[in-house]
C-alpha cells in the first residue's frame, strides 16, 4: 500500500493525503483540522516532524502564514545586511525599507513558484498534491529563521552592538568566542530548516533521495536570492 495516500476503511478507496471525504463513498477518512496552533505547531516541529506536516496538510485554515513569512523575510533582511559587510560595507543605493519590501516582494514570488514546480514534479511522480499546502508547509519548514529573526539576533545586537555588520574590527576580533558560538547556533538553524524542508517533502511524498533534492535545492535557491540582492542594491 502506498504511504503518501488515505485508503478509506468504509470502501477501500485510495484517496490524496490530503483528502478529508472519500471520493467514492463520501465517509470521513480523518479527523477534521480548522486551524494550525502556531505555538504548539513550533514544538511538535521538534517532537514530531512528520505528522506536524501532515497536521499543516489537513488544516483547512493555513493560519500564520503571512506573519511566519514577514518574520522569516526580517531574518533574510539581516542576512543581507550581513553578506553586503562580508563585500565590504553597508553603503546600500537604496533605502533599508526599500530593501525589506524588495525581500517581501521576490521571497513572496520565489516561494509561490517553488511551491508551483514541486506540485508539478509531484504530479510527474504521481502524486497528488496542492499548491496550497506546499507554500504552507515550506513556510513552516522556515522555522528556524523566524527563531534566528525572534531570538538569535536580539542576542547578537547585545552582545556586538553596532560592531555586529562591521568588518573593522569585525565581531570576530572583538568577542571571537561568542562569535563562532552564535555562528555555530547560526549554521544549526540553517541545517534544522533544511532537514524539515526535506521532512516537508517527505511527508507528502516518501520519497528519501527525492525529499532531499527538494529540500537542498530550496535553500540554495533561498541563499542564491538572499546573496543576490546584495548585488543589486
């Protein structure tokens, strides 16, 4: 029997993961989901990767989404600013809230587009999926940025202050010790996201080789736009 379907107990049936009533004979196939609880969603990402996702699928309101989405973008702000001190200053053409909305604006557009080729792939592996839930469960996937955005970074401004996008001297030479800490915090925050982007696609999918492309190719795709706006501004 194949994982990524609800096979009805009434009739048999297979139906989509997601599926709420059986196509054939119209019974309940699950528990109804109205909403997603952000906080309890947060740590059940922890406990339970996999049917927290499965959990976002059901949900008939994908709650959070959009404030999950302006919290993550603050955190791709402040990567930006971070890769453009690493290029030699913070001299931007354009203004800080200009380059938010530019975030907001490319983010939003990439993560609509992305959801939109993994549904298209999914239907080549012959699987039914929505584009709906995509967007919802890779926006959750991103977690650990609204963490880094929510928790890591009020801790660096203490710490570094002003000297934190600075190169000379650079918080490395100041603090070096909480540097590479918070770097190391940094860089397991961005491995956590990439394993539940991957567990995301797993959910829906089974497919471990397949889970991982998608979930790699994600945040390449996320770091390439990040860098990239610190070329053009």
């Amino acid at each position: 029997m194949k994982s990524n379907i609800t096979v009805c107990k009434n009739c048999g049936r297979e139906n989509p993961l997601y599926q709420l009533i059986c196509n054939s004979c119209q019974s309940y196939l699950r528990e109804r989901v109205y909403n997603i609880d952000l906080f309890s969603t947060m740590a059940l990402l922890i406990e339970s990767p996999l049917n927290t996702f499965r959990r976002i699928i059901f949900s008939e309101h994908k709650n959070f989404l959009i404030f999950l989405f302006i919290i993550i973008s603050v955190k791709f702000f402040i990567n930006i600013y971070f890769f453009s001190s690493l290029r030699g200053g913070l001299s931007f053409a354009i203004t800080p809230v200009g380059v938010f909305i530019i975030v907001l604006a490319v983010g939003a557009v990439l993560l609509i587009l992305f959801s939109l080729i993994v549904n298209v792939l999914n239907g080549i592996l012959k699987i039914d999926s929505r584009v709906k839930d995509n967007i919802a469960i890779y926006i959750y996937s991103l977690i650990p940025y609204f963490f880094g955005a929510a928790v890591l970074f009020p801790v660096e401004l203490i710490i570094f202050g002003e000297y934190l996008f600075d190169i000379n001297p650079s918080p490395f030479e100041i603090k070096p010790f909480y540097a590479y800490v918070l770097l190391a915090f940094e860089g397991i925050l961005i491995i956590w996201s990439v394993f539940l982007s991957t567990m995301a696609t797993f959910t829906q999918t089974r497919k471990v080789f397949y889970s991982l492309i998608i979930g790699i190719g994600f945040h390449l795709i996320l770091f390439l736009f990040q860098f990239s706006i610190t070329l053009i501004i």
